[in-house]
C-alpha cells in the first residue's frame, strides 16, 4: 500500500498415512502426543472453560489456555460436555516450497474431538507437531453467526523477549522486541508473535484463513487472546454467492471449520525460522493443478524512487532490468493515465509489456481493488490484464479484512491460478500460509517496509524495525518488503549502510523480490554482479548463532553450491563471529562489510576454508553480505 496516496515441478513421493490408536482419555482430559513424542497437549475442562495445555516432557510449555468459539450467541467453549475421541491420524509428507528451504516436512499426530455444549455439536481438532500445535473448530451445523472466539495462550513467566507490531490493519506498523510489560494491554496488536521464553522460541499466528477476518491479539496480563477488529460485533457466517465456485470455502474434510490457530515451539531461532507449521497445516493444491508456470525471480520497480511510471521512459527500466539479468518489471500506479493519439493506456500498456518480452524481461501489473471488487468485473479485468502478455498482476488498497473480503481474496487467489497470473497483494492482510494452496501467491506487502522511508514523504524507518520484522511479519510468510535503497539522498537520515540494505534482500523472503530504487544505483554499484546473481528463494537456510531479536539478524542461506550470507545491525554497534564450518574446502569468497562512510562498502575477494572464523564489525545501520562459491557441504 503506497502512503498518499511458481511453482518449479518437483518429483515427490507423497505418503499421507493413517493410523488408529487410542489417545489418553482420563476424567475427560485428553491427550495427543507428537510424532516424536516431543510435545505434549492435552485438552480438558477448567473452571467450567474447555481449555488445553502444551508442555515438553515435564515442561510446561503454555500453561492452562482457554478455548472456545461464540456462535449464535451460545458460547462453546463454556460447561462444554467432551463426548469422546478419534484415534490419532498419522500425516507423513514432502512437498515442494518456495522458501527458507524447497521441500518442506508434515509430520503431524492430528485428533477430532466430538463435543457439545446447550444442544449444540462440534469438534475441535488438534494436530501436534513435534515443532508446534495447531487447533480449529467445526462450526455446529445450522450456525448462522460467530459472535467471537475465546481462544487463548497463557505465556510462561520466564519470558524475556516478545516481537509484536503495533495495530494496523494493512499490517504497516513499526515491529518492535521488548519485555511483556511493554506490550500494550487491552487494545490490538498485530502478529505473528514471537516469544522468547527459558530454553523456547514460541511464535503465535493463525493458518488457512478462508473466510473469517484477519485475526490479530489482544493481551490481559500474560494471556493473548483471539480478536477481530475488522468485525467487532461478529459476522455472519455467508459465503459469497458470486464468488469463483472452485475457491477455498472454509471447509475441512467435508466439515465449516475455523482457521488454525498456530503454535510454533522451538529450541532456537534457526529451528522457528526453519518451521514449516503454517504451510503445513494448509491445503496442498487441488488435484490436477499445475503450477510448473510459476518463474521466480528479481523485479525492478519505478515508483519508490520516482513517482508514477511514465510512458517515454519504460524502455529505459527493461533495458536496465536486462542488464542486471533480472526477470521482471512492475509497472505501478500511473500507467492507467497513460494517453497518446489513438492510443488509449492499456494499448500502451501492451506495447510496453511487449517491448519487455523482446528483451527476455516479463511483466507485472499494477491494479487498484476498486476496480474489481465484484467478481465478474474481477475475472474480466484479470483476463485482459493476461490477454495484454502481463505475467502477473499487483493488487492495491483492498479493504480491510472482514468475512467477504477474506472470501474475496480466496476467489482472486483462484481466478489469478487458473489464467496462470502471478500474485502479489498490497495494501494487504498478511498471509496465512496458502501460498501452498496457490504458490502464484508469491508475494503480498502487509508489511511496513521500504515504501515507508520516503525523503519526499519526510518518512525515516528506525533502525530496530529492520531486525524485529524476521520475527513479526515474515514469520507468517513472504514479505514484499521492496529492500535495497541505496540512494545517498534516502541514506542521510537514518544511516543504513549500504552493505545493511542489500543484506536485506537476503534475510526478507520474498520469491519474487521487488527492488525498490532507481536503476541507475544498481548498475553503477560496486556489487553490480552480485546483484545480478542474488537468489530468491533457498534450498537451504540457518540462522547464525550471533542473532538476537531486535538487535543482530544473521542467515546464511544455500542456493545450489553457492551460499550467501546476510546480516543486518540493529541500533548498537557491535562485533559478530561466523563460524565457516558449513564450507567443503578451500571456497572462493566475496565479502562485502561497511565502508568508511554509510553509502560505501569494503569489497574483499578471498579464499576461505571450514576451520576459519569470519569477524565482522557492525555500526548502528550497518551490514554484511557473503557470497561463498562452491560450498555444498550443509549447514544442518
């Protein structure tokens, strides 16, 4: 959202098994273990409130939190009767993603449990991870509105850190890490939230969102409980008649069900980033889909640096994007005032897309929702925007997340697979994990990234927010953050160091990575051919030891035989070390760390081996950014 305003054909071998055992089932306290019997939940009633538990062998993990969901004004989780249980369903299976890593595992232990409260009957269903937990509920048949939902999670006193961002429901807020007793009481806050806790990372988000509003936290001491501002009196529970028919309409197995509400548990930082939990828990792609179309890839982009694309220059911008080897081209707002004689903006727009095809660089769209938020005038418009040779389509300012919005985006998600557009949403909700579903879902904003560090806007990003956001927002799914400004101009107030910025190209996950400055910056830079080579999307990722929420963020991520490494440098001056154990051999290296002033770096070329150690000094802004060729060994 502007202030003024793929998927690579993988061969797997799928294996969903099922198993039936008797879960534990004691005066009505049930219990699930995970597969590797890690974790531990157990569901039951307290003080007339169904609740559960998590803990790690003798550990408590999340100590009593309640559960529960309002529906036509009768609350479920209160005096509930626990009827029985299923066995454990076992889910064993690989799939492709595009991410931290590109296969990802779902080992889960799933249970329904059969409930039922003043004559009404429903399930919840917990599905136990041996890195996290994830609960729904069905929703009792008949149900004609949700009043609210009672879910909880009861933090434990030893927590030392949580990550959080402040309210806004296009999630464009500052993220921040601090002690619990500085997060706001009684008035929303936005997730994920990431908790460090004694010997724990937890992280609380929500998965499969279809059609209920975002969900964002509110906090009551050391509770966090379920909220929903964009339908504070509730909603009734309707789906949209004119949507796209094959859309996700909020069923599971048959069943109207809530979204996952999400636990990641993690004994490092390396192992949460690493979680897999919010994509697992979502659909795989309907049978038959494919998404081999899906092309990954860097984009250049006009309007950050200098306002509405104009028509005469957009030549210039591919030749540029050419140069740099990059894959594709937004063409942002201003296109559609486009005008010559005889020619209206979109027959200009074909021309411009089609002069980027003859250079090998593909195109993207931008679009106001406004324009189509019924679903006809959508599929229409969408059509010619794939009729014109666009390869994919950015969506800006959509309201905010109620029920028929959330089934909006499920219906534009559809439409935008089935004529094989690339989609990157704006102005946004975050996502919640179905960019499995749908991996032409390759980006969406919901973030307060580089848009905001604006000089002509009189807007300066602190320097913390660069090192909270991996644990707010990018917990919950790619970010189009729009990284690397290196403008000296947009670089005198708050001094990011050139080597910062592009580390951030590194550490924000986004497969198609929209670089926000002028073209001019990157050809002319002294990492012109490191930008040129700079992946999207891991085979492989770990959080280096030196991290810190809030403070120093480090990945070294593989693509192929090449790693990179990126680290950005919150507020405080500091000296970090980097174990090169991960190398295989003597590896070629280049190395670029802080230069003598922000807008300059010190490039190194060097040869490094796996018993060497890499000291890096890191001023307030500052960075560092590796290239390491050749190293295949893994980091695990």
């Amino acid at each position: 959202m502007k202030y003024l305003k793929p998927i690579i054909a993988l061969a797997f071998s799928f294996v969903l098994t099922t198993v039936f055992v008797a879960c534990s089932v004691n005066n009505k306290e049930i219990q699930v273990d995970s597969p590797a019997g890690t974790l531990t939940v157990k569901v039951f009633m307290a003080d007339e409130r169904l609740s559960y538990s998590v803990s790690s062998g003798y550990t408590p993990v999340l100590k009593t939190s309640s559960l529960g969901l309002t529906v036509d004004s009768v609350d479920l989780g209160h005096n509930t009767n626990i009827l029985s249980a299923s066995g454990i369903q076992e889910i064993n299976e690989e799939y492709p993603l595009f991410g931290n890593h590109s296969v990802a595992r779902n080992h889960a232990n799933e249970i329904k449990i059969k409930m039922k409260t003043s004559g009404k009957e429903f399930s919840l269903i917990v599905r136990v991870y041996n890195d996290g937990i994830a609960v729904r509920y069905t929703i009792p048949e008949g149900t004609k509105y949700i009043n609210e939902e009672s879910t909880s999670w009861n933090i434990p006193e030893g927590t030392s850190k949580i990550a959080w961002s402040e309210f806004n429901p296009s999630y464009e807020e500052l993220s921040y890490v601090t002690p619990l007793e500085k997060v706001p009481q009684n008035n929303p806050v936005m997730g994920p939230l990431t908790l460090k806790t004694d010997g724990y990372y937890l992280s609380f988000s929500e998965a499969d969102c279809e059609d209920f509003p975002d969900m964002v936290f509110i906090r009551n001491g050391n509770f966090f409980n379920v909220c929903f501002p964009a339908a504070e009196q509730g909603w009734e529970l309707n789906r949209l008649a004119e949507n796209n028919p094959q859309a996700l309409d909020g069923t599971y197995n048959g069943e109207k069900v809530t979204p996952w509400r999400t636990t990641i548990i993690a004994k490092d930082l390396n192992e949460l980033v690493n979680s897999d939990l919010i994509t697992n828990v979502c659909p795989a792609p309907s049978k038959g889909s494919d998404f081999s179309w899906v092309k990954l890839g860097r984009c250049l982009w006009q309007w950050w640096s200098i306002g509405a694309p104009r028509y005469e220059d957009q030549k210039d911008w591919y030749d540029a994007a050419a140069k740099l080897k990059w894959e594709y081209y937004l063409i942002d707002d201003g296109w559609r005032y486009w005008q010559q004689p005889s020619k209206d903006q979109w027959k200009l727009l074909e021309e411009v897309i089609g002069y980027g095809k003859r250079v090998g660089v593909k195109s993207i769209v931008w679009v106001d929702s406004e324009e189509f938020r019924a679903a006809k005038e959508r599929r229409t418009y969408l059509e010619k925007v794939k009729e014109i040779g666009a390869d994919g389509i950015k969506i800006d300012f959509i309201p905010e997340p109620t029920s028929e919005i959330m089934q909006w985006y499920m219906g534009t998600m559809q439409d935008c697979a089935e004529l094989k557009l690339l989609l990157n949403f704006h102005g946004s909700v975050k996502p919640t994990g179905l960019q499995r579903t749908y991996p032409n879902d390759i980006t969406r904003e919901a973030v307060r990234g580089n848009e905001y560090h604006m000089t002509r806007y009189d807007r300066v990003m602190s320097f913390d927010h660069d090192v909270c956001l991996p644990f707010t927002r990018l917990m919950t799914g790619p970010a189009d953050v729009t990284p690397v400004m290196l403008n000296p101009e947009e670089l005198t107030t708050s001094r990011f160091t050139w080597a910062h910025e592009f580390a951030q190209a590194i550490v924000y996950l986004s497969p198609v990575t929209h670089f926000c400055d002028q073209y001019k910056f990157y050809l002319e830079s002294p990492m012109f051919d490191l930008f040129q080579e700079i992946p999207t999307v891991w085979d492989e990722t770990k959080v280096l030891p030196c991290t810190d929420m809030g403070e120093v963020v480090a990945y070294a991520r593989r693509k192929g035989s090449t790693w990179w490494i990126g680290i950005m440098n919150g507020a405080n001056e500091r000296e970090v070390t980097i174990s090169l154990d991960f190398l295989n051999g003597q590896t070629p290296a280049t190395l670029v760390f802080d230069g003598e002033v922000n807008t300059s770096i010190d490039r190194k070329e060097l040869v490094l081996s796996p018993d060497e150690r890499l000291m890096v000094r890191l001023i307030p802004g500052g960075g560092f950014v590796g290239r390491l060729s050749g190293a295949e060994k893994s980091v695990n």
